[in-house]
C-alpha cells in the first residue's frame, strides 16, 4: 500500500483544517519545501499536496510553491485545489507531478472529467469528498446533491483510474477513518486511496487487507500520533 504524507497549503504555508473548516486552521510549518523533505528523508516515496486556496476560490493560490515541491523534492507528487481548466492540468504534468486530482469539476462538468481521464490517463485522479453520503465541492463549502458512491461508479465508467476518496467528518481529527466506505469503494474496480482521519496502524492494517491502494496521512503525521517511519516501514510497499 502506498503511503502518502499530505501538505495542506494556504498563503505559502503548511496548515491543517478540521473537517475542511477554513476557521479552524493549524499552522504546522513555513517551508513546505522543507517539510517534503523530511517526508522523503523518513523513506516517503509520495505526497499529496493540496492548494487549499485554490479549492476555496477556484483559482491557483499557491502555484510556485507547489512547482518547487513537484520539482525539487523528489517525490511522487499528486496535487490538487481548484484544478478546473487543461492548462492547470498541464501546468502541473509538465512540472514533473506523478498525478493531478479533480474535485468539483467531477460534479460541475462531468464531460470535462472524463475528457481529461481520456487524454492524461492514469495522471488523473478524481477527488471525492463526501458529507453524509453526499459530494462536497469548492474546498467543502458547499455539498451537492451527488451521491458519492455512484459518482465513483460514473468515474470508473468514464476512464478515470484512481480516486482519493475523503469522509469530511473523519478529516483533521485524528479519531478514526470510515473503514466501511472503503470495504464498499474496494468492490469498485478502482485504485482507491484513503483520506480523512487515518491516525492507528491497525486503522493501516484494515485498509490494506481490503486492499485500499493508498492512504493518505495527514493531522496523524503532524501531532504525532503515527511515525512515519514506522507506517513506511510497515506499509511503505505498493
């Protein structure tokens, strides 16, 4: 399983939310360069990095920092946060990201998605962040009416390989993922990485014997909660 230490950035910084509130914000550091290496240094192979203002307004807000991790970190990067033209999309490939994820251009323009999953392939990712069941949108502030679990079904219909699927509720608070909605999201036929409250290696273990492709750590990380490198350690394999 593929372990993927996560830098939330807002106006240059690494923070983290709960559940997606932009009002309960924790700086954690103010070199998220600095911060990506030491993940690589602990034997992290990957990063989810997140424009947290770019989700909110819908427009990058954090562009150059987010090329000089892709660039000068050495690792897998997937990044995401307001992503919602091609030229975005390129922008971030031809810097050297491993994938770019979608979020609510997946619910706002289905067509659009599946376009780029057709064109970009396996260096796409869809984002679905689910409350109650149901798909959140621009940085979680507003919730839609699309069933999550049948969004991840048109996904996979349309091409799209991988999606990072979040329970808002879990996210940020360090108190347990929704290990049922992976058991379901593992039956689909997609690579499916976990985010939102990962924080026990037994949570770890759940998610690999189910065979959950990658998870995403975030608060965990940033508390203390997990090492590190122990999870790489343990889990560090694909």
């Amino acid at each position: 399983m593929e372990i993927l230490p996560a830098i939330d950035l807002r106006e240059g910084k690494v923070v983290r939310l709960f559940q997606g509130d932009y009002d309960k914000m924790t700086v954690y550091g103010l070199r998220p360069l600095q911060t990506a290496l030491e993940f690589k240094a602990a034997g992290a192979r990957s990063l989810h990095l997140v424009d947290l203002d770019g989700a909110k307004e819908g427009k990058p807000g954090n562009l150059d920092t987010i090329i000089e991790i892709i660039k000068d970190s050495g690792l897998k990067v997937e990044v995401g946060g307001g992503i919602r033209t091609e030229e975005r999309i390129a922008t971030y490939l031809e810097a050297g990201a491993e994938r770019v994820i979608l979020g609510s251009m997946a619910v706002k323009d289905f067509g659009f998605t599946a376009e780029m999953a057709r064109k970009y392939g396996k260096h796409i990712a869809v984002g679905v962040d689910a409350r109650d069941g149901l798909v959140a949108t621009d940085g979680w502030l507003e919730t839609s009416r699309v069933e999550a679990f049948e969004l991840c079904l048109r996904l996979k219909d349309v091409g799209v390989q991988t999606v990072i699927y979040t329970d808002i509720a879990c996210d940020g608070a360090s108190s347990g993922t929704n290990i049922g909605a992976y058991e379901n999201l593992s039956k689909i036929g997609l690579s499916i990485i976990a985010s939102g409250g990962i924080s026990s290696m037994e949570e770890l273990k759940k998610l690999r014997d189910i065979g959950v492709w990658g998870a995403i750590l975030g608060k965990s990380l940033y508390t203390g909660k997990l090492d590190i490198r122990a999870v790489i350690s343990e889990f560090g394999g694909e």
